[in-house]
C-alpha cells in the first residue's frame, strides 16, 4: 500500500506544475503537451519503458534542460527563466539522487555528504560536519561516515546518495531509478527508506522507475510515458491504473505482459 490516501490531492498545494512542456532536440520531438501537476508530500511516480521520456523530463523538472515549449513552475516560479539569486534559490530547493548514486569515489561518506554544504552554504566546518551526521543518520549509516563508497554494498550507496541530495533540506527530493541494481530484498528495504523520509520530514518525493514492485509500495500517483505517444498515456493511483485502465499499453505494462508485435508481410508475398 502505499503511504498515504490522495483522494483529496487536487485540494493541495501544488509544489510542481508542468504545463504543455515539450521537449525536443534539433528536429527530433521526445515529448510534447505534457501537461501535470505533483503536490506537496506525496510519492510521485514517472513511469514508461525504454525510451519513453521519464529522465529527459526530469531533467527539464530540475532545470537542466530548457523546454522547447511550455513551462516547469517548482513552488510558483519558472525553472527555464529564471536568473541568478532566484534560480539558486529554485535550485536549493530540490535534492537529487542519480541513478547510479554518483557518490566521489575519492571522499568518504561524510565527506561527499558535507560537499553540498560547504559548497552553497556559509556554515562553520564543526556545523557542516553535524548535519551531515545527522543526514548519515536519518538513511541509517551511522557509523559509516569514514567509510569510502567502494566498501559499501549497492543499497547503502544509494541511502548515502540520498543524504547527500538532502544535504541542503531540499522540499522536493528526485530519485532516479533507485532500486535499479539491487536484489529484491534490498530494494524492498530502500523503498521503506524512501517512505520514512517522506512520513517523516513531509517532503515531496518524485521517483522515475520501471521497477512494479516499488511502485506500487511507494507511489501515491503516477503518471505514465509512452514512446510512441510521446507523452502521458495514464494518471493515477497506479492499483487502479492496473485493475481498471482500458488503455492496452498501460493493462500490460503494469501486467507485465509483452505487447504483441504488428505483423509484416514476407518480402514477395
């Protein structure tokens, strides 16, 4: 089940506001009229199978990209226009852990959480050294703070990666495909991770997956991409999307069952 009951969503506040986005590279359109809304504390999932647009419209999310038309409002304000201290400011608001948590090989687990700290914030070194502690903590690695990534296991790196991104008390925190790599046991306790923090510091959690099982744990709603369609074919709570869509694509993805493929002619026949 998942965290909370969202029945009441669309009388919360919204805390991501996608509007017509399109995304495009040269001649070449992957998204378009994609239009939804995330509001604050709830799981949000981004689904689809390969090539369907979930990481290029994360990236425009967190400004990494510019839409090619339409806009991205995180708390109001425009990702792609906006400049100098109020783009930083949009910024220091979300907290992103990548796919293959992205941790510095070199630095130890203290070290690369204290990183976002020393980087963005004026805080004496004793302070910077508390919170990422305190972050270490809260994912449950205490205990490891000298520890260098490469002595950890797959699932702690991605709990370190995830103090990391919450370094700077983000109100939006992406996870990137975060149980990929991991056994089903691991990635089942990470999931458990993910909802105490949400529970816990009420944040908003946006999670791009492919992986059923974790969706259906953790996601409140999400929305689901198609390549062909080239944008959201579904939205919803994803057990009724699985028990009572009628779209065919969205029955076997949740179903996983393959689609068949279209039939073609031999040559000359």
């Amino acid at each position: 089940m998942s965290n909370a009951n969202r029945s009441g969503a669309h009388d919360e506040e919204v805390v991501i506001r996608v509007e017509g986005l399109k995304a495009a590279f040269d001649d070449r359109t992957i998204l378009e009229n994609v239009t939804f809304d995330v509001f604050q504390g709830e799981v949000f999932g981004i689904l689809g199978g390969s090539g369907s647009g979930k990481t290029v419209l994360v990236r425009h999310i967190i400004g990494l990209y510019e839409p090619a038309a339409g806009r991205v409002l995180i708390e109001g304000r425009d990702v792609a226009t906006a400049q100098g201290e109020e783009r930083l400011a949009i910024l220091r608001r979300i907290g992103v852990m990548y796919q293959l948590g992205a941790l510095f090989g070199s630095m130890t687990l203290l070290e690369n959480v204290s990183l976002p700290l020393e980087e963005y914030t004026a805080l004496p070194p004793d302070a910077i050294e508390l919170i990422a502690r305190l972050k270490l903590k809260l994912v449950g690695l205490e205990g490891f703070e000298h520890h260098m990534p490469s002595e950890l296991s797959g699932g702690m790196q991605k709990r370190a990666a995830i103090a990391r991104a919450m370094a700077l008390d983000p109100a939006i925190l992406f996870l990137d495909e975060p149980s990929s790599g991991l056994d089903p046991v691991t990635a089942a306790a990470f999931d458990q991770t993910v909802l105490r923090l949400a529970r816990v510091l009420g944040i908003t959690v946006v999670v791009v997956t492919h992986d059923l099982a974790s969706t259906f744990t953790i996601c409140d709603r999400v929305i689901m991409l198609h390549k062909e369609a080239r944008g959201i074919i579904a939205e919803g709570d994803p057990h009724e999307l699985r028990e009572k869509s009628d779209n065919p694509h969205v029955r076997h993805f949740f179903n996983r069952e393959a689609e068949e493929e279209r039939a073609t002619e031999p040559a000359g026949a």
